[in-house]
C-alpha cells in the first residue's frame, strides 16, 4: 500500500512541478522563473506566482508576484503571459 501512496506521489510531483519555470511575455522576453505559487484557499486554484529575477534582484528589491490573469498560459516549458498583462502588473 505504501509503495502504491509514494508513485501516485511521484506523479503528482512531475505533473504539477512549477517551480523554476521561466515566466515569458507575448515577444518571448524572459520576465523571471517562478519561486513560489500562490493558491486561493477557497477553491483550490491558482491565484499567482511569486518569481525571481535572479539572486541580486532578489535581495535588492524583493522577489515579484504576477498574477494568474485569464490569459496565462500554462505550456510544458514555460508559463505565458501577455504583454498587456504584464505592463499592467
């Protein structure tokens, strides 16, 4: 039973494995890697993500939150979001 608890773990980590994924705008520009995910308590889904721009910027400014907009587009090698979301970020 245990063994048949740790793979369906296993699996939750692979398809739900967000962290570190690069945040890209409509042009392909870079905006960070996601560091964190912030989720609604109410309903389980996702309200944003707290990212980093890198270690300097980290410890200059402070790590970023983007919101989840309705536009956000969860691919397999990056999260999408458009330029018009992210300016009005």
């Amino acid at each position: 039973m245990q063994e048949f608890k740790d793979s369906l773990l296993e699996d939750k980590k692979e398809y739900f494995n967000f962290i570190d994924k690069e945040i890209r705008t409509d042009n392909a520009e870079i905006v960070g890697f996601i560091k964190d995910i912030v989720i609604n308590k109410e309903d389980g889904s996702i309200d944003g993500f707290v990212i980093t721009e890198g270690v300097f910027e980290d410890l200059i400014k402070g790590r970023n939150y983007i919101p989840f907009f309705e536009s956000t587009k969860i691919n397999e090698d990056y999260i999408h979001i458009s330029n018009e979301d992210f300016k009005s970020n």
